[in-house]
C-alpha cells in the first residue's frame, strides 16, 4: 500500500492540508495519508524526514510565505532543507509555497493556492503512484501552478 505525507503550517491563511489530502484520496483512493501540521516553514524539513521514516513514499509539503524580506528568507532555508532531506532520502519531497505578495486581492491569492495545491497533489501520485516517467508525457507544455498554463513554444 502507498503512502503519502501531507505537511502544513499553521502560518498558512487557508487549510492547504485539507485540499491535499482530499486530491489525493480522490487520485489514489487505497493509499494511506498521514498529516503532520507545523508552525511555519521552517519546521517542514524535519516533518517531511520524519514522515519519510515512518515509510511514507513521498510527500507533500504547503507553506505559506509572508512579503517581508526576512520571510524570504525563512523559504530560502526551508527549501534548501528540503531538497538535502529529499537527497538524503532518495524520495519526493514536492514543495508547494504560496507567497503573501504574488498577487494583491485576497480571493485571487486563494484560488492560486488551491490551483497550486491540486495541481501538486496529483503530481506527488503520478510519481508515487506510477512512477518516474509518470511526468514525462507532460514535459515541455509549460504546465504551470497557481497560474494559467503558458504552453509550450512551437
């Protein structure tokens, strides 16, 4: 039986964890998902690792990313954690992050980050699921989360 990690913050302005986890029971209904909720970004890296040794086959991490400088900062650590936990483990560790500032209206900033969620998701199963040529038909059509596809150049 698969298993999938879900990680997510409590930082984060809506329930990210909720959509993965219902994408991913939709995409994959036999697998078992375990979530594990953190405080901020920071404190994914060693979420996503402990859920990896407790035989998860891949996860899922959702961080929210507030506008000021020193936020910036906090992802640029976090996502260096997470690509040495993903190295360390030899698993996908896919990393959704919705910054605060990507766009200005708050129903916008929303729909992005369930786009982004979903979109994610399935990609995290397509891996999981069937594995590393899963994502292959889909290489170089400019797929995009969060936003409108910009599509392959001709």
């Amino acid at each position: 039986m698969r298993k999938y990690g879900v990680v997510d913050t409590t930082f984060s302005r809506i329930d990210m964890g909720s959509i993965a986890i219902k994408v991913i029971r939709a995409e994959d209904p036999d697998a078992e998902i375990i979530r594990y909720t953190v405080p901020g970004i920071k404190d994914m890296p060693v979420a996503a690792k402990r859920l990896l040794d407790e035989g998860c086959d891949g996860v899922i991490t959702l961080g929210w990313v507030g506008k000021s400088m020193l936020d910036k900062y906090s992802y640029l650590a976090t996502s260096i954690g997470l690509i040495i936990t993903q190295v360390l483990t030899s698993k996908h560790i896919i990393d959704v992050t919705v910054h605060e500032d990507e766009v200005n209206e708050e129903e916008k900033l929303k729909d992005l980050a369930i786009d982004r969620v979903t979109k994610h998701a399935k990609n995290l199963v397509r891996l999981v699921r069937d594995g590393r040529n899963a994502l292959t038909p889909y290489a170089g059509k400019g797929l995009r989360q969060g936003y409108e596809n910009a599509g392959p150049i001709d």
